[in-house]
DNA sequence: AGCTAGTTTGTCATCGACTGACAAAAGACA
DNA sequence: TGTCTTTTGTCAGTCGATGACAAACTAGCT
C-alpha cells in the first residue's frame, strides 16, 4: 500500500505515533475523554507532552485518529474504481470495498470501534468526527465532479456524496445498536440496506449518466 | 410564542443574553473568532469572564446561538403541521417555513448569515455547528416516529431525515455562494432545487404511507 | 572513529478556556 | 426595613495548546 521508508528516524517516528494512538485509545476507554490528560497520554509513552503536540494537533486528533484511516481507505478505494463506472455504483463499491477491509483486519476494526464509542459517549468527539467526515466528503464529491467532468456549479456531486454518507451513517448506526462485535458482516449488510433505501429511484430520476 | 416573565431579574437576564450574542458575533465578525478572548466579549458587556461562563457554556456556544434560535423555529415549524400531512411534505414544509421567517427578519437573518461565515472560516466552529445539526436532526426523526407510529428500530425517519438535511446543507451552500445577501428569496429555492434533486423518487419506492 | 549538518525531543514560560468555592451585591417579598 | 433567594464578582487553580531555545540524536561524510 506505501513504500518502506526504512530510515531508522521514520520507523522511530511511526512506532511513537502508533504508541500514541494506542495509549490514547486505552486510556480514553478505560477512564473517559475528559478524565484522561494529554499528560498520561504521554507519560504511558514515555514522552514529553511538547512532543505529543508535534504528532497531534490536539487531543481530539488522537482520538479520530482511526477514521482518518478509515477515511483513507475510502478515498483510496475510489480512486480505484474504473473510470467508466458511473457515480453511484463506484461509490457504493468504495464503501463496501473500506468496510470489507475493516472488518477483516482485528486491529483496526478495534480501534475504529472504540473511536465510535468514544464519539457516542462525548459530544466534543463527536463534533470533531464529523467536520472530519465533512471534509472527506468534499473529497470525494471533488472526485466525483473530475470523474463526471462537472464544473463546480453543478450540486450533484456533493448531494450524491451526502446522500450515500448519511445512509452509510444510519446503516452503520443502527447496524452497531444490534451488536456488531459479534458478526463485523452484519454491519455492511445494514449499511448497504440503508444505500437502497436512500437511493432508490437515483437512476430513473436523475438521468442516465448519473447514480 | 412564548409567555412573558416581566420580571425585572428575567428582563436582565435576557437583555444580558443579548447584549453577549451581539457582541461576540460581532467581535468575531471583526477580529476573527480564534483571535477574540472571552475576557473582551465580557468586557463589552461589561461583565465579568465568570458571568459569561453562566449564560453559556463556552466561547463555541455564544458563536452558534443564531443556529439554536434557527433549529427550534424549525423543530416548532414541524410541531405545527397538520397530523395528517406525510412526513416528507411535513418536513419541507416545515424547512420552507422556518427559511421564510429567517428571511423575513433582518436581524435574525443578519445574525445567522454572521454564525453562518464564522462556521466557514473555523474548523472549531464547523465542528460544534454540525454536532448541533445532528442533535436536531434526532429530534426531528423522533417527532417523524412518532407521527408515523413506527418502532425504534425502523431506519427510515432518521434516513429521511438525514437526506433532507444533506439536501438542504448542500442547496444552502451553493445558495450563499451565489450571494444571499441581495436576494434571500433566492436562498430557498436553492434549497427547495436540491431537495427535489435528493427527494426525487421517494414517493414510488418507499411506498404509499411514506415520503 | 570522529566531525558536521539537520532533525527530533525536552524544558521553560506563557496564554486562554473553563471550573469550583466563597463572598458581595441586587432583586423579591413579607 | 429586614430577610431570603438569586445573580454576580473575585480568586485560585487545572488543563489544553504554543513559541523559544537548548540538548540529544541521526545521517552522511572524512
């Protein structure tokens, strides 16, 4: 997926930064995200809070620190997509494509689900993650206008991407509430129920080259 | 609207209300919202930091206020609909409504298109706008459950909900940036362009009793 | 190995958001 | 007027975040 840089200052540099999420993540479950300093944060790594502040923005970066990985895959996944694919279709394909990966790899399935957790329990979390989601979906409605050869006038490519995530929010949503930890494929099951409901119709109604 | 207090203790409060609304929005119209410190925002009103912290609970809730005072015209506007209306028809008619009154009245207006280009120019402040939307986004899918009589775990409220609100966020959008000031009037059919574009369809898929 | 240049880290000082505790001031009411 | 309740101010303190500078470290070269 990425070229080894190999140099013992990048690995020394990646290893810290993983330390830091994974403290972070403990610490915040295990007592909440107010309770828990940048401080401990630190201290658990063995490292000057200064230093903490040159890997992370913030406290909450740290925390939306796994969808930002997750976020990746999505771009990446529709990038990947062919170009003669029309919008829809690769979108979807780029959702279940990121999904299928989460929920295939232990480790990042964990940290995401704890992430959400997190958002669940503290609203400055939550408000984080979603300018975050905010941000991606520009992306990706970028991506989509250069795709369609669109200008930048024209409101389908954000809508469709609002469109599909908030169906992927209320899948995943209400596909958590039913316990996922148990069966990670339920989840896109749900996800992809809510895409049919949300863009039934898409194709007939907004014209051929679309949806 | 609502009852008047009359007395002398509420009418302070109130005016003190408004008089750290208006100066903020103001202080950070000029200055910038990072720039602006909550010791001079009390400082205009002549009010200690503390007293700030007791009208709100942070320097992000002054900032978002007119976006409050929206939420509950809309969530009002929806309460007023007749029982019977469809919940689609009910929720646009509803956006339309609270959008007429916003245009209306200049102040109101003035004030949310200020906390509007504030969200634009700070992460902080996106962040906090777009957590808000979600908490009125569930209130509405819960007056919707309730109105169509469906369980918790039906997904089809809280989707509709989230579709008009990705619609109306994205018909907004482009709405201001083709300049609201002059015309308002042109702000809602912005709105009403990209909830036809989202809506299109609903009615034959999701079946009679729905959209 | 030893030297040098560039990078990363720690220390220190500081600011601003926010909170608890308690005392002072002001409205409410007999 | 005197008392009771609410609101406000003062004070002290915690925590998140940032700039400045020095110390430690790595890379690459001799």
């Amino acid at each position: 997926m990425r070229a080894e840089p190999a140099s013992l200052r990048e690995r020394k540099k990646q290893r810290t930064h993983a330390a830091l999420v994974d403290a972070a993540v403990r610490l915040f479950r295990a007592r909440g995200y107010d309770a828990t300093t940048v401080e401990e944060i630190a201290a658990a790594v063995e490292v000057s809070p200064r230093t903490f502040f040159r890997y992370f923005d913030g406290k909450e970066e740290v925390a939306l620190a796994p969808f930002v990985e997750f976020d990746r895959l999505l771009v990446d996944a529709l990038a990947d997509r062919p170009a003669a694919e029309r919008p829809l279709p690769a979108l979807r394909a780029a959702y279940e494509t990121s999904l299928t990966h989460l929920a295939g790899d232990r480790g990042v399935l964990d940290r995401f689900l704890t992430a959400h957790f997190l958002t669940g329990q503290t609203p400055a979390l939550l408000a984080g993650r979603l300018r975050r989601q905010a941000d991606t979906e520009r992306l990706l409605a970028a991506e989509i206008a250069r795709r369609c050869g669109t200008g930048d006038d024209d409101v389908r490519p954000h809508l469709l991407v609002q469109l599909v995530f908030a169906a992927a929010r209320v899948g995943f949503e209400t596909g958590c509430r039913r316990g996922v930890l148990d069966q990670p494929e339920k989840l896109a099951a749900s996800v992809v129920h809510a895409l049919d409901l949300a863009t039934a119709g898409l194709t007939r109604h907004w014209g051929e080259p679309w949806a």
